[in-house]
C-alpha cells in the first residue's frame, strides 16, 4: 500500500505495548502450565493426577485473548516497519527477527518438547521414571513434527510476508476496507460483528472453539481467524490516535462486557447449549479483552519500567524456551503428594526463574539478544578496586 500518509504519534504507545507484551508472554508460562492441571480434555495429553476446575477458568480465560492481542500487536508493528522502512525494509526484519530464530530454535525446541512430554507420559502410563516409546501412541507430540508453540512464530511470519507483498500495491484499493474497519472499530456493538469470521472460522472445532494444529500448512480457518487480528492490528497503527484514545478510555468496560461474554459462554458450556453460542460468546471475549489489555496498558503502563522492561527485553526468549520447561517440572512434580494449586505455583516459579536466569546468564548480553532482538545489553562496569590499605 503506497503513499500512506504521515501517522501521529501518541508518545506511549511503544512502551505500552512492550509492558503489555511481557505481561502476556509471562501468562504463556501461566497457561501451559494450568493446562497440566486442567479437568477438561485439552490438546496436550500429559496431565497431571491432581487436577481443579480453576485452571480450567484461568486456561480458557488467557487462551481467550493473549493469542488475539499479540496477532494485533503484531499486525501493528509490522504496518510500523513498512511506512518506516518501506516493504522491502519490513521483509528483511520479519525474515531475521522470526524466519532465521525459526529456523535456529524449532529443531532443538521440537526435540526438547517431545522428550519431556515423552518423559511425563512413562510418569502417567508407566509410573516410571524413563523414555520407554511404547507410549508413543498416546504421545500426539511425537506424531510427525509440528511447529509446537512455534506455531504463533511461524504464522507472523508468513502474515508479514504476504504483508510486504499487498504493501506495493495502491493505497486506494485498500482504503476503504481500512476506512470501514476503523469505522466499526469505534462502534460499542463492534466485537459482535468481528466475532463472526472468526465464529465461521471454528465453528467445526468443539464447542465452535479454534485450537492451532501446529501444521507447517496451517489450514485456511487458522488463517481467517489469526489474519483477522493482525489486519486489524495494520489498521490500528494508521488510526492510533483516535484508538488508543478509545481503548484507553473505554478499557473497563471492554473488561465487564468480556466477562459478562464469559460468563454466558460458561453457563451455556455447563448446561451442554449450542455449541455456536458458546464459540460466538467466546470469540467476542477475544476482542473485547483485547481492546481492554491494549486500553488497560496505555492507561497505566505507558512508561518503561523497570520490572516490566526487563521481562520485555526477555519475552522472546521466554516465548522460545518456557514450554518443554513446563512440561518437565510437570513430570518432577507428578504423583507427588502436593494439591494441584501447589504444584501449578511451584511449576510456573520454577520455569520462570530457569527462563529468566538463562537470559540473564546466556542471552542478555551476548549474540543471541542480538539475534532476537536487535541489540546486546552491555554489562555494567563493575566499580574500581579499591587501593589496599
């Protein structure tokens, strides 16, 4: 798309989005790890024998928004590489920033996952320590490889690729698709009408609920429903000003309706209702707490912070690393005599501390935070010796 014209900046916006991107990929972290304890049938076969109904809530609460936000985000910052640096400029990005780490980490990440679902289930099926393959057949991981929680890698890549390609092509085809989106965007009722490609695009799935296969050619519903999201978010950088500024103000109400939206997704699931209604309550929840984290994090996390900066700096190399991590502290703590809220605290501590201090003893300061983010954090000078007395 040519001749964009100039976009005003709000003087927050990076920094919110960046505090907004470590908070969800932490709760990455969050949600693998309550999967193990979960009593709904979920994609990942290792589980954990003490299980709770609240990791049910706290799993399909995030996995009803964080994926959505980041494809927004997503969408948003590769629309700010291409009237910055032009579609060539935002190619040549996504393939070094997502193509080469891809490429890089997916085949030690593939084996890595494998072998600690492989180790957790000699825990369930054999209540043995070992990595006997006879549990293969109930082990879908090792089925053939897959893009495990890559996935999200994979498909932002492919987005910004055919991105870069549309970009060359007239603004004004364009237009008034982007002129229309941003028009419902501002629309209170708008979450119900987005909600239905993404309704046609899982209405095949249980409950009318999309779950990513992980497949290198992900099928055409996982590119409806992600794509809507990241074109959204391509819209969203040429119409910050006056978003942001409706996000910002409206945030708690995108919150109360989303839960309003859950709620009647859980009533309905609870009495076995239509499926449909369940997906279509659940894919408003995804946009309207979207529209609410964005809101909630311009609103308070507008500035860099420490904490937060920091967790942003490592978001990438957690996203990467944390998940076979989860699933290897989940077979440390199977059968152990603790309740399920015990082990999914000590689960969720132990893998962020392994996450946080790989990146700081490996990453932060070396060529890999080069690789994925840009740029190498210097070390800080230690102090002068002090002269002997």
């Amino acid at each position: 798309m040519s001749e964009h014209p100039p976009v005003p900046s709000t003087g927050q916006r990076l920094h919110a989005l960046d505090n907004l991107r470590a908070l969800l990929m932490w709760l990455g972290i969050v949600l693998h790890v309550e999967a193990i304890y979960a009593t709904q049938h979920l994609p990942n076969a290792w589980r954990d024998e003490q299980r709770t109904l609240v990791a049910d809530v706290v799993v399909s609460s995030i996995h009803a928004f964080r994926m959505p936000a980041f494809f927004i985000m997503g969408g948003f910052f590769a629309a700010l590489l291409a009237r910055s640096r032009g579609p060539d400029g935002l190619l040549r990005h996504r393939l070094l920033r997502l193509g080469l780490p891809f490429a890089l980490f997916w085949p030690p990440l593939w084996l890595a996952s494998g072998l600690a679902a492989l180790f957790f289930m000699n825990r369930m099926v054999l209540h043995r320590w070992g990595l006997d393959p006879g549990v293969l057949p109930e082990l879908p991981i090792l089925g053939g490889p897959n893009t495990i929680h890559l996935w999200f890698l994979w498909m932002l890549l492919w987005l910004c690729v055919f991105t870069a390609a549309l970009w060359r092509l007239p603004r004004a085809w364009f237009a008034p698709a982007e002129a229309a989106l941003a028009w419902l965007a501002r629309q209170p009722w708008a979450c119900l009408a987005l909600a239905l490609p993404l309704l046609l695009a899982s209405a095949a799935y249980p409950n009318a609920v999309l779950q990513p296969a992980g497949a290198f050619l992900p099928e055409w519903n996982e590119w409806l429903y992600y794509g809507s999201f990241f074109v959204f978010g391509l819209m969203l950088h040429g119409r910050q000003a006056e978003l942001f500024a409706r996000f910002q103000r409206h945030w708690a109400g995108y919150a109360v309706a989303g839960l309003a939206c859950y709620l009647i997704a859980f009533a309905v699931a609870l009495r076995q209702g239509p499926a449909l209604l369940i997906g279509y309550s659940y894919h408003c929840i995804a946009w309207l707490w979207s529209f609410a984290a964005i809101g909630l994090a311009l609103r308070w996390l507008s500035s860099r912070q420490a904490v937060l900066g920091y967790l942003a700096d490592s978001a990438y190399w957690v996203y990467l690393v944390h998940y076979p991590l989860t699933i290897l502290f989940g077979a440390l703590l199977f059968e152990q005599p603790l309740p399920a809220a015990a082990k999914i605290a000590l689960n969720i501590t132990a893998t962020t501390l392994v996450c946080l201090g790989s990146y700081a003893l490996f990453v932060r300061h070396g060529g890999i935070s080069q690789l994925l983010n840009g740029k190498r954090h210097p070390r800080r000078p230690r102090g002068p010796a002090r002269e002997p007395a």
